[in-house]
C-alpha cells in the first residue's frame, strides 16, 4: 500500500518534466514534504497522486518540447494545473547550479507563493489545427534548404545554369535539372544518381507543402474560421495563409487586455534600459510567439510593397532608423490592427 504523504490539505507540486522522467517537489504549508522521480507515464501519475487523498493539487510544469500531454493527464486526473514560459521564472543571480531536483522545488516554491506566469493551453483541436501551420512552415524551410544544397552541388562541381533557363526556381530549372547529361565530366553516372536525389527531394518536399497549404486554406473557409479569416485577409499585405496562422497561433485574441499586451506576447516590443530622465530603446524582445511574429514581418514587407501610404509611414522610419527596425514597426503596427479587429469577433461566424 502507497504511504500517505498529505490527507485533505493544499498541495502546491512543480514538475520539471524530461522524456522519461518527471522530477517532483511538493509543498506543504511552506514545506517540501516528498521529493521524487517517476516515470513520464500516466500509470506513474495516477500511483504518485494517490499519495495525497483529499487534497487539493496545484502543480505547475515548464512549457516546452513536451507540448501539453502532461498538462491534459492532470487536468483528467483532477490537479488544478498550469504550465509555465521558462523565460518568466524567477532564478537567483547567485545560481550556478541547476537539476531537475532544484528546478522541481523552485516550481513549488513559486507556485505556492502564487508567482508564476502562465501559458494560455488551447483546446486540443485548436492545437491540431495549429500545428498544420507549423508542419507548413517546417516543410518550407526544409524546401528552401533542398535547394540551397542543390545550388551548393552545382557550385562544387564547377556546373553553371544556362542563361536561358534562368536562376529562378521555376519548372524550365527544375527541368533542366532533371535533364542534365553531365557530358565529359569522370564518374557522370554517380554525380547525376546524386543530382537526382537533390531534386527528388525538392520535388517531395514542394508537393507535400502544396498539400498542407491547401489543407489550411480549406479549414480558413469552415464555420469556424471564415469570418476572422475573411477580416484579416481586407488588410493589404495578408493572405490566407498568414490569417490562419495569425488565427490559430493567437487562438483567443480577448485573453489579451490591451493591443500592447498582445505585441508583448508577440515579442515586437523594444527593449528598454532607461535610468532617470535617459530612456534607451534596443532591439525587439523577441519572446512570445516567434511564428506569427515571422509572418508578420513578411506581411509588413508586402503591405508597404502594396500600399503607398505605408511605404511612406516606413520610409520615414527608415529615415530614423535602420530598415530592419523600421519593418518592424511596420509589423508591429499591423500586430496592434488585427488585435482590434478580432476583439470584436467570435470565432464561429459566418462570413458576410
């Protein structure tokens, strides 16, 4: 039989969560009553909380790789649980060591003491949806390398594309890729079962991006989404892709109070060290959601390449700063329209 560690108290247990592991520190009354490693399972879960009959659980875990499951498994078994951004948690100056045991107890301690941030968990078909866009943009980084290491074969092996075929990736290069002889070069036979490779590759990879992105905007024109979508898409700059990204990344644009908040969260803030009456602006923070803080800033390019009145409004930040910093603001200041456009929206609603 497992040994009672609390009965009908108020628990507060932090979680430093790794692959096959979880390591646990449990708080009571401003103690650390139970220390413990179990396995990353359910089954260990539910044995570990049987331990606490009557009690009322708060436990609070790092986000990161593991994504929610461990958050899911709790929340089933009855635990009040929250997930945490690791870049909010609070560490000594002084720290020079770190394990899971100490990340464990400085979770609890925090948790208890009510300190720590925490991270909006979307329902789990939000999540699915999200992660289309997400495997989207994976697959395009993956095409964009596909083709760096196939401009990279031809450098090495001396091989210049015809002036007539263009530098552009278009179906004529792809074409002509496929179709190279390799005339009078030693080991033809190996350099082009190897050019074939490089391009069968980049061939896969560009199909199964066309695939998700047809998939994506299929789910832009469902109950759900058409609405929301069909707003942000009237900004000059915004396709369908960027809306569903902005849309299942952001998922509940009213957890933010204030358009400010919401840049925050995006990471399009500058940062600042001001003292006294001197207030220095750096570069952005970069925390928060780096996916749609990326679509953005391609969404601000094209906006000021559509718009003449944004270029304008950019060309005098220019002025003022550096490019980079200007298409930023741009971004930003696109960031803070569709946080108000979607205040005033319900997901759910048709499109006019």
């Amino acid at each position: 039989m497992k040994k009672i560690v609390a009965q009908d108290q108020d628990v507060a247990m932090g979680i430093d969560a790794a692959a096959k592991h979880l390591a646990v520190a449990v708080m009571v009354e401003g103690k650390v009553v139970k220390q413990a490693t179990i396995a990353h399972t359910r089954e260990a879960i539910e044995s570990f909380l049987a331990r606490f009959p009557g009690c009322r659980i708060r436990a609070a875990y790092e986000a990161g790789c593991f994504g929610f499951w461990l958050y899911d498994t709790l929340t089933e078994l009855g635990v009040a649980a929250i997930v945490t951004p690791p870049s909010k948690l609070e560490r000594a100056p002084s720290a020079r060591v770190k394990t899971d045991r100490r990340d464990s107890i400085t979770l609890a301690e925090q948790l208890a003491a009510c300190r720590l941030k925490v991270v909006a968990v979307p329902p789990k078909e939000e999540r699915a949806t999200r992660q289309l866009g997400r495997t989207y943009e994976d697959l395009k980084q993956m095409r964009t390398a596909s083709m760096a290491r196939i401009r990279s074969f031809l450098a090495f092996n001396h091989i210049g594309i015809p002036a007539e075929v263009g530098e552009k990736w278009t179906g004529k290069l792809v074409q002509w890729l496929e179709t190279f002889a390799f005339e009078g070069m030693e080991g033809a036979e190996y350099l082009r079962q190897c050019l074939d490779t490089l391009v069968r590759v980049y061939r896969d990879l560009t199909t199964q991006q066309s695939i998700i992105k047809k998939q994506f905007c299929k789910l832009a024109k469902t109950k759900r989404y058409a609405r929301a979508a069909t707003v942000l898409e009237s900004n000059t700059g915004v396709g369908t892709l960027s809306a569903m990204v902005v849309l299942t990344e952001v998922w509940n644009v009213k957890r933010f109070r204030t358009s400010q908040e919401f840049t925050s969260n995006l990471g399009l803030v500058p940062t600042e060290h001001s003292t006294g009456e001197t207030r220095r602006l750096g570069h952005i923070t970069k925390t928060g959601n780096r996916h749609i803080r990326g679509v953005l800033v391609e969404c601000a390019w094209s906006w000021i390449g559509h718009d003449k009145a944004a270029y304008a409004v950019y060309r005098r930040l220019a002025r003022r700063r550096e490019s980079k910093r200007a298409i930023v603001a741009m971004a930003r200041r696109l960031a803070v329209k569709m946080y108000w456009q979607l205040k005033h929206i319900h997901f759910g609603e048709r499109a006019a």
